[in-house]
C-alpha cells in the first residue's frame, strides 16, 4: 500500500512540476494576431487518389513543400503568399481561437488552406498544416482525370 501511495505522489508532483512546461508551448491568441509573415515548410505530406472508387491516401516524405506568406493583417483579413508552387496570391485571412487561417482560392476551382496553431513545435516555429485540393475534369483516350487532394504537415518561423 505504502508503494501505491508513493508512486502515486511521485506521478502528481511530475505532473504539476511539468505542467508550467507543456503551458508554455501555447502561445496567446493576441500573439497570433501580431504576425505579418510566416515561412512554412511541410516535410510530410498525405496525397489521395481514388482507385476504382475508393480513396487511397499515401503519406510520403519525398519532397518538402516550402510557402512563405507576408503582408499578413489579421484586422483587414487579408495576405499575399509570397512563394509557393502557385507564385504570388492575395490571399483571405482568419484568426479563430489559437488558429490562424490562410486561405487561398482561384477561378479553375483549386482551394488551399493554411493553418498555423497557436502551439510550438521547436525552436519559436508554431506547428501548422496545409490543405490543398483541386480538380480539373479532363479526358483524352482512355486517360480520366481525378480530383487531387494533398494535406502537408510541418510548422511555420514567424515574423512580428
């Protein structure tokens, strides 16, 4: 009984010494609405197609996916993507909670969205995801086109 109880003491008081620790990986939310530039990078990244019918996600680690946003006003709800595999958009921002939101639409129909945690992942970086899809319906011959749909991981270094 007396190594229950010591055991159990032992885990609280690990508890509440770690707890100030993982607090500080938050960051407030009025710290997310001061940022006017993020550089992203996304080394890990899910593409989906579909084989008769049926999505078939594949996570791969082939190729880092590299976006910078600048000109961020989280007041006018507006950014411009400086870099990335569409070059230069305007882009409409939203700040929810610890999520800031950028997102990225364009007349053909693609949609992509960034979204930047209020949460740490190393070094200052905040963790963030990216959400592209699109599709443009093609045939020629036999070949059909299918809707493409990618989610990017990683985080973002931050510019106040």
């Amino acid at each position: 009984m007396r190594t229950s109880v010591l055991t159990v003491s032992c885990a609280l008081l690990a508890l509440l010494l770690l707890a100030p620790a993982v607090a500080a990986q938050n960051i407030p939310v009025a710290e997310l609405a001061t940022i006017t530039a993020l550089d992203c990078t996304f080394p890990i990244w899910t593409g989906t197609t579909w084989k008769e019918g049926v999505p078939d996600p594949q996570v791969r680690t082939s190729s880092t996916l590299s976006l910078r946003f600048d000109d961020i006003d989280t007041q006018d709800g507006l950014a411009r993507q400086a870099a990335g595999p569409g070059g230069e958009a305007e882009l409409v921002v939203q700040l929810y909670g610890w999520n800031l939101h950028l997102l990225d639409t364009n007349r053909a129909g693609r949609m992509a969205i960034t979204t930047v945690f209020g949460q740490v992942s190393r070094e200052g970086r905040l963790k963030a995801v990216h959400t592209r899809s699109d599709f443009i319906a093609t045939e020629m011959g036999s070949f059909r086109s299918q809707p493409e749909l990618a989610q990017y991981y990683g985080d973002c270094e931050v510019t106040r």
